[in-house]
C-alpha cells in the first residue's frame, strides 16, 4: 500500500514545541449594523479529517420582534417563533468545506446583548480517517455559541458591535515533549485527536526516516513509550498521519 505523510511534527534534541492548539470545528460571527439589522455569518472552515458538512439547523434563542430578513441565504428558510428564530438548511445538501454563510435579520428592538444559538451540525469524514473495517462513518451533533441578540436598552451588556464565538476541532498533530530516563530519551509526549492513529519514526540526519512504533491518539496529551532508548535510532523524532492513496 502507498503512502504520503498528511502532517508531521519534528521533535530533536534542540527543539521542543509548546502546548497544541485546535482547529475551529465552527465559527458565529455576529455584527450589529444599525437600525435593528443584525449579520450572522457561519463558518465552517477546511477540516484536515473532515470532507463535507452541513448546519442542519440554526436557532437563535432569544430573537424577539422580528420586521424582516435583509438578506436570506439560498438553500436555507426560516421560522419565526414568539422569542426565537430557527434556520434550516435544506436537508438534500451536504456542503464541500470551507463552507460560510451569511445571514441577516432585522428586529425592531434597538440594543443588543450576548444570548445562546445552538447549531446542529453533520459531518463526514474523508475515507482516509475511518477504520479499514468502516465502510461509512457519518456525524451528527450540536454545538453552542454566543451571538448578539436584539435586546430592550435597559437589558443591554455592553457588548462590543462585532463578536465572535467559536468551537474548537481536532486538535494539531504536535509533539509536546521528550521523555526521559536517566537522561536518556525513552519516549515522545504528543497531542493528535482521540483515536486517531500515528506512526513514531526517527531520524539521524533528518533526510532517512524509519517507523519505530505505533500509538493511538487519546484525549489531551497521549505518552508513548519506547521499549529502547530512542537514542539507538538517531537524533530526531516525528509523530506522523499517514492515508492511502
């Protein structure tokens, strides 16, 4: 079977890397406009392990005394409830990401303040990422952001006219430490996401690189450890993702 590495993460003898950060899963950015029009713009952007995505539906608690929708997005429609309002995305269309949208309403409330929106979400994953044994893997699940709601000037936070909340992804395939023992490097401290296989190789000159063991991804920080001092295999160490092609 042929390989290409998808992402790795060197770790040597001068170089450690620091805490691993996350790709967004979902991004909300809200805006006040002026005159009671309020923006709403998704993001959902290019996902190392995801392919497609869709917002099934999108819930704005706390949206009152709505006037109108300045601007309505193709392929989404929308209720309007006593305090609330959903958007739903049409549910024959399974986005390619990045995908963004953009949604403006108008209320006739004049101030505003942070309130809850909850978004329902599927994703699929690129065959790569699924078990040799799965023949489909599809995800459904929600989230919870912040947003700007319309408000009375009485129940406004302060907010600044421009928010943005997000939730964070799979984190960065990234080597946090060396373990060591007695000195001696015996092991790698790493963060990839939970579940997720990685090779260990290592290298003497950073050109040749040979597999020197196997772990799988947990939550937070995974250690692996070497039944040999990583010393006897070269100088430099990488964590690495690999896909058939």
């Amino acid at each position: 079977m042929k390989t290409s590495v998808l992402s790795t993460l060197l770790l040597g003898s001068l170089w450690l890397t620091a805490g691993a950060t996350a790709r967004d899963l979902i991004t909300l950015e809200s805006q006040y406009l002026g005159d009671g029009v309020f923006e709403y713009t998704v993001l959902l952007p290019e996902d190392r392990y995801f392919k497609k995505c869709q917002v099934q539906q999108l819930h704005f608690s706390s949206f009152a005394e709505v006037t109108e929708f300045p601007a309505s997005p193709d392929n989404w429609s929308v209720l309007v409830y006593t305090s609330s309002v959903e958007w739903r995305h049409d549910a024959a269309i399974v986005e390619e990401l990045p995908y963004r949208v953009t949604i403006r309403m108008r209320s006739g409330l004049p101030s505003y303040r942070r309130a809850r929106a909850t978004a329902i979400m599927e994703f699929q994953f690129h065959p790569w990422v699924q078990s040799s044994d799965v023949w489909s893997v599809n995800i459904v699940g929600y989230v919870n952001l912040t947003f700007l709601a319309p408000c009375s000037p009485e129940e406004a936070d302060g907010t600044a006219p421009i928010y943005v909340d997000h939730v964070a992804g799979w984190p960065e395939l990234e080597v946090e430490s060396i373990v060591l023992s007695n000195g001696r490097p015996v092991g790698l401290r790493f963060s990839a996401g939970s579940m997720l296989p990685v090779e260990i190789e290592a290298s003497e000159d950073l050109r040749s690189w040979k597999t020197i063991g196997a772990a799988t991804g947990t939550t937070g920080v995974t250690t692996w450890m070497s039944p040999t001092p990583l010393d006897a295999y070269g100088r430099f160490y990488r964590v690495v993702v690999r896909r058939s092609t």
